[in-house]
C-alpha cells in the first residue's frame, strides 16, 4: 500500500491494501500526510467503565472495558471527555480530504460531546443515524428504558468547495427501491464475527458494509483512528477499498489482523 505518512512509524502488519499501527492516534495521526484519506470511521471510547454491572449472554458482567475506556483512575469529567473529543477531531480533519466524510459511533454517554466538537472543529453533520439494536441486553436495574439504541453521526468539512459522495442509488436498491432512512435496524455482532477474539464494542460487519458503499468508492482509502477487532478494515478490503487502521491496545490489533488475513487469503 502506498505510504501516506510524512514521518515514519513502525507498522505492525502490511498487505497491499492495508495498514495497521499499533500506537496512541494523537501521535500516529500527527505523522499522516494532510488531506489523504476519503473517509474516516471511528467507534471511540465511550467512558462506560464506572465499575457498574450490565448483561452479556444472560450473565451479569463488569461494564468495565479497559483503560482506554478512562481518561484517569480518578475518573472523567465532562470537560476532560469534551477536550479528548475535540482533539481527536481535529486530527481527522487535518488529514481527511477536502471532499472526504468522518462518520462515529457513540451512546448517549459520548455522543452530544462528539455533535458539538464537530461543529466546533469545522465539520457540518449530514446525517444522525439511529442504529436500532434488535436483540438488546437487558436493562438490569429497572430505572429506565432498555437502552437499545446507538447514534452514528456522519459529517463532511464545513466548507463550500466540499462536496462529499453518496451513493445514494445503491442504498435505494438495498432499500428495496425506497429511499432509505436514517434509522437502521439490526442485530448485535455475531458470534461467528468474533472467532479470532472478542472486543466489547466490536461493530457487526453489516454496519460497516453499509457505511463503506454509502460513502466510498473502489480504491480509495479508509481510515479507523480506534480500529479496535478491526471491523472497519474486514469491510473495506473485502468490498476493493483500502484501509488504515490505528490502535493502542496490541491484544485488539492482533486479533485485527488475523481478521484481515483471512480475508486477504479469501476466506
């Protein structure tokens, strides 16, 4: 894959289509040429991990995630999240071209921070997607609704020569000739998805199939900042884009790229 970093940084596995750096975003992203990724997805930390309980398998769990889902022991305020948000942010947009779309995923816990840094750094939000979860844990506490819900909010720069792609034809076909929505419905992340390891916000492969047709073309390059199991990459190389993918966590980018390996040997 061509080199799209004006400084040099380790990668940790290469193919002809893709990259994976095992490294911390804010300094990996610094490195990027300006301008030279099409599209972006991230899934970034959602400070869920307060030592609280929820339901996985029928079983009570930690909703603890790991470290990366804390900005300190002593806990996050909103400030400290908006500021975390707002710079990340800006990084994307430093190296997303001028025509080029972010799109990120977030609960109610992260997601009215994310609206608001991006109109703070720049971008105009296109669409709220409201990804309906069919098969929902349950709510243990019974003081709420049953949280079923995430937030996808797409977005492009907020300038006037922009000018972002939709393909908004192939997205009417699979829509059975409708236009289609902004709510999408859909399952949690199969069982057969996690057979090279699990991570506890990894993303089903149809929502990312989706998101990449929408707003991509063949050839161009995604980029993933927090590429966790890799779903993003699994995505883009199977439908001919190509894909950079950044993570902290090692365990995560291992299991990333026996992913990307099976689909690179077709299976």
């Amino acid at each position: 894959m061509e080199n799209l970093f004006a400084k040099k940084v380790p990668l940790y596995y290469e193919t002809e289509e893709s990259q994976l750096i095992l490294g911390d975003c804010f300094k990996i992203l610094t490195k990027m040429e300006p301008e030279s990724v099409d599209m972006i997805f991230a899934d970034p930390p959602y400070f869920l991990s307060n030592d609280g309980i929820t339901c996985q398998g029928g079983k009570m769990v930690s909703v603890n995630k790991g470290s990366w889902d804390k900005l300190s022991k002593s806990g996050t305020s909103v400030d400290d999240k908006h500021k975390f948000n707002r710079k990340w942010i800006k990084l994307c947009k430093r190296v997303l071209k001028p025509n080029g779309t972010i799109w990120i995923s977030g609960t109610l816990h992260n997601i009215y921070s994310i609206g608001m840094a991006l109109e703070q750094e720049g971008f105009k939000i296109i669409n709220n997607i409201t990804w309906q979860k069919t098969n929902p844990p349950p709510n243990l506490a019974c003081r709420c609704f049953t949280h079923s819900t995430e937030t996808i909010l797409w977005a492009r720069k907020n300038e006037k020569k922009s000018r972002h792609f939709f393909n908004y034809q192939l997205m009417k076909e699979i829509n059975d000739g409708n236009q289609m929505k902004d709510v999408w419905r859909g399952s949690l992340t199969k069982r057969s998805e996690k057979k090279e390891g699990k991570h506890p916000t990894q993303k089903p492969e149809y929502l990312l199939e989706r998101i990449v047709f929408a707003s991509t073309e063949v050839g161009q390059v995604i980029l993933d900042p927090f590429c966790g199991s890799g779903t993003t990459g699994v995505e883009a190389m199977r439908l001919g884009r190509k894909f950079i993918g950044i993570e902290v966590n090692e365990e995560y980018l291992e299991i990333s790229k026996r992913r990307l390996e099976k689909v690179v040997n077709g299976k």
